[in-house]
C-alpha cells in the first residue's frame, strides 16, 4: 500500500520536473503550447496518464491518500 503511494509521489516529483525543464526551454508560443499538450493534453497528456492511474491504487492507498490531504 505504502510501495504504490510512494511509487505514485515519484512519478508525480518526475512530472514536475519534467515539466519545470520544459518550460524553461519554451521560448516561444509555439514552443510553450508544445509543452501545455505533452504535459496537460487531454488524452496524452502525462499528467492526465498520471491521474488515470489513480484508479488502479489500491483501495487502502487512495484512502491513505485522502486522510493525508485533508491534514
């Protein structure tokens, strides 16, 4: 249970790393919008591919997930 949530904020820190190098290297609109659709596209967006993993938790794991948000 643990394994999948650390597994999970992982990928999520990678993201947005990912993310952050991208954007730094955008130097144009085309570029920035190039970033927007690999990272916030609506159906191959990564993080969108990360969200839909959600479901795929363990129930223990998303339950974990929500009392430790809520704090």
């Amino acid at each position: 249970m643990a394994n999948a949530l650390e597994e999970l904020k992982d990928k999520l820190r990678d993201l947005r790393a990912g993310f952050e190098g991208s954007l730094k290297g955008a130097d144009d609109a085309a570029a920035l919008q190039a970033v927007r659709d690999r990272f916030l596209g609506r159906k191959s967006g990564a993080l969108t591919a990360l969200l839909k993993s959600l479901g795929g938790l363990p129930p223990e794991a998303r339950r974990e997930r929500e009392l430790s948000s809520t704090s």
